[in-house]
C-alpha cells in the first residue's frame, strides 16, 4: 500500500525527534533542481542489550540500532542457584553499560535467553531442566534489580532469529535444531518466531520415543533428548566406566573405542530421526543444526549429517537446506538483544497517528 508524502513527512519528524535517524550528505556530483534529503539511522540513538543463562556461563551483548553487537562477554559463573544469577546479571549489566558510556535512557531493554520452558509474556520459566528450575518469577525478579525493560524467552527461539537475520539467503521459513546439553528445535516463519499458544512450539526434545525408557529431567521416560543430550550420553558411557567430560568421550570415540562408537553412533542416528521428522512436520526452507555436539565436534556432526542424508527418501528430504549455524557462541546473544530491537520498533509511536 503507497504511502502519502504527508504520513512519510510525520514519520520521518518523528523519527528526527526521537534521534533514530540523521541526515546525511551525499556526493554525488553536479546536481540540478531541489537537493535531495538523505536520512539513515542513528546507530547510537538507542542500545539492547542481550543476555544468555548457559550451563556455567552467562554470556551478555550490548547492540546498537543498525544490529552491531559492539560489546559481547562470556564469564565462567555458577549458575545453579536462581538468586545469584540474577544478582549476576543485574552487576554485570550495569557495569557493561557504564564501560560502555551509555546513558540508561538510551537502554531501550534487556532479553535474557535460557534453555526450558518459557512464558514470555509473563515473564515465567515454567520448567528448564538444565537448571532444575520451575515456575521462577525471572523477569520480575531481574525487574527489581535492574531499570530497564525487561524480557525473557527461550534461548533456541532467539538463535533462530539471529541466524534468520543474519543469514544472506532469502528463506521465508527457518528451523533450527539444538543438539547439546538438550534438544530443541525453533521456526522462524516469514521473519517472526513462529511461538504456538504458549511459547512450547519446537520442544522437541520432550517428545516421548519409548515410554519405558530411561527417566527424563522433565519428569517423562524415554524423552528424544536421553537419546541425545550431553549428560546422558556420559551417563551411559560411566556405567561401564568413568567419563568426565564430552571431550574424553569423543577422543574415544575417534580412537575406535568399541563403547564410545556404539553410544556416538546411537545418538547421531537418533538426531538424524530428529531431523527428518522436523522437516516432515514443518516442510522448511532450510535446517540450521546448532548445540555444543553440533559446533564443537565435528566427528559428531559429520556423522549426523551422514546418516541424515542416509536415512531419508522422501521427497521433502530434498525440498530443503541443511546448513551448520555460523553464530556460533554468540548467537542467543545476538538474537535477544535483536528481539528487544524489534519490540522496541513496533511500539513507536509517530507524530498525528500517522
């Protein structure tokens, strides 16, 4: 729909009033008849800040206008009580904003993304089993803390929208799946999280594949992610004997260690499953495969997506793309501080209603 000179001109004073944009000048030779006015934005009118809660690692970005992460930290934290998370957060925050020279004015908000069950509109984690967290008041709890809007929302769920942003390729429909320290998949559709009736859409990993398996963290048995996830794996693989970490698990593994190839080649079979019943389920563009098994071990993503393109025929297995994040650490970052962009975007309001 063609918008009248008249709305443009509001919008346009009203963005000038708010400092969202500037004039700028451009060269461009010998010019006839009335000077053309160009307007770009302000990239330090307003700031977002993003947070991620990992396992033992909270990560935070300060992101200006235009989409620039200019500030982005990673802190080795515990992160097992709620109370000292938020204290954390609350001082890191503040300090990274004070570094940074930012008046608190221009802190337009700050979106805080874990792993779990989120209602982002109340502000509640429901349920994340990373952290054994359940019904936690986070938003308001950060709220007290710190003067600033406050959001939060699962962290898959932003990374899809940062790498959706971030990619070159035009794709209407995105799915990104996790494979760490559990599993999840996001769908980005036509440029918005695509959420369900209470922000559950995607929670793959709680999908029940054997109903006398082993017991989940969520409550449930035999849930896709104690096929999968990172705790689980090293608890199949210390019933035989000790394994501290993935890294050992995964030297064995290439070392052609009989038990670390058996549980390594289950887990990738069982995340090749997962792939193809999110393409059967959701029909997309493209697949962006992401999680510490995916991005820090390249044995394990080789293998999944070997026996990805293995196991399927059908012919929506070829309808689309399957591609490796390239956000890497910094991604939930980035796509909290972007959601905050956006809703910060939508609720502008111009001059005269225009």
């Amino acid at each position: 729909m063609a918008m009248s000179p008249t709305s443009a001109s509001r919008i346009v004073a009203s963005l000038l009033d708010e400092e969202l944009i500037k004039e700028v000048h451009l060269s461009q030779g010998e010019e006839v008849g009335r000077k053309a006015t160009y307007f770009v934005p302000n990239e330090h009118a307003v700031f977002s800040v993003g947070v991620e809660i990992d396992i033992g690692i909270i990560r935070v970005g300060l992101m200006n206008l235009v989409g620039d992460l200019f500030v982005d930290h990673s802190f080795k934290t515990e992160t097992d009580e709620i109370e000292k998370v938020v204290e954390f957060i609350e001082r890191t925050v503040s300090n990274l904003i004070l570094e940074a020279n930012i008046s608190s004015d221009r802190v337009i908000g700050v979106c805080v993304g874990l792993p779990g069950l989120i209602d982002n509109e109340l502000g509640i984690v429901e349920l994340s089993a990373q952290f054994n967290w359940k019904q936690v008041s986070l938003q308001q709890m950060i709220a007290d803390k710190l003067p600033y809007n406050i959001y939060i929302d699962n962290e898959l769920k932003l990374k899809a929208l940062a790498e959706y942003v971030s990619t070159s390729l035009s794709y209407e429909n995105v799915v990104m799946i996790g494979f760490g320290n559990g599993v999840g998949s996001a769908l980005i559709t036509n440029g918005e999280i695509y959420r369900g009736k209470d922000n559950v859409s995607g929670e793959i990993g709680h999908m029940t594949l054997d109903p006398y398996g082993v017991h989940c963290t969520c409550g449930n048995f035999g849930c896709l992610q104690t096929y999968i996830a990172v705790d689980f794996l090293l608890d199949e693989a210390s019933r035989t004997r000790p394994i501290k970490n993935m890294d050992e698990l995964v030297e064995s593994y290439k070392q052609g260690d009989r038990l670390a190839v058996n549980i390594i080649e289950k887990a990738a079979t069982y995340a090749a499953i997962a792939i193809n019943n999110v393409v059967c389920a959701y029909n997309p563009d493209a697949v962006f495969l992401s999680g510490c098994l995916i991005e820090d071990y390249p044995e394990i993503r080789a293998l999944v997506i070997e026996k990805h393109l293995n196991s399927t025929s059908f012919p929506e297995a070829r309808s689309f793309e399957l591609q490796v994040t390239q956000l890497k650490g910094n991604g939930v970052v980035q796509g909290a501080a972007l959601s905050v962009q956006r809703k910060f975007i939508k609720n502008l309001y111009f001059k005269d209603g225009a």
